[in-house]
C-alpha cells in the first residue's frame, strides 16, 4: 500500500489513494479537482522526495469543533472570553 505525504495549510498529513480527510481551508468548490504539493510520494526503497503532485475532489467545506478562549489574570479584574470555530475542506484523494 503506498502512500504519499501532502502539505496544504501549513501542514503535513499523510495520505493514500481513496481516502477522505480534512485540511485547512482551500478555496475552491466542492467538486473541483485541486491539485496538492507532495513532499515524499512512494515507500521503503521506491519512495521519491520532493516534486510530487497530488489529485483530489473537493467534497465539502466545513467548520469545526468551538474552541473557547478564556484569559484571566488574578485579583486584577480581567476575564476575556472568546469562541473560535477553525474552517475545514474535506477532500477525497484520486491519485498520485
């Protein structure tokens, strides 16, 4: 089973073909192909760094699990509260 690892967003994550997972945003719309930068496509001794690509489908965008901020500071009369929702693109990998 080969696999290949991807960055997009700023991050790193491991892929094989067929499989549907969630990245940081990307605009485009749901059904487009995209194409993604591969770090190493391949495994053990037949693996190739560098200069890879990628093909996915765009199956939906979403947003994720609130996250709440809260700062405080001690006997200073200082509470901030906030509430973050981090947006996602689930893609679908074609082929390497």
């Amino acid at each position: 089973m080969s696999y290949a690892i991807i960055r997009t967003g700023g991050k790193q994550f491991p892929v094989s073909e067929g499989e549907t997972l969630r990245v940081p945003t990307i605009a485009a719309e749901e059904g487009n192909k995209v194409e993604l930068e591969a770090l190493v496509v391949g495994e053990g001794a037949d693996a190739k760094f560098g200069g890879g690509k990628v093909s996915a489908t765009v199956v939906g965008h979403g947003r994720g699990e609130k996250v709440i901020v809260f700062k405080k500071k001690r006997r200073k009369q200082y509470k901030r509260k906030q509430g973050h929702r981090q947006g996602y693109t689930e893609i679908k990998i074609e082929k390497f």
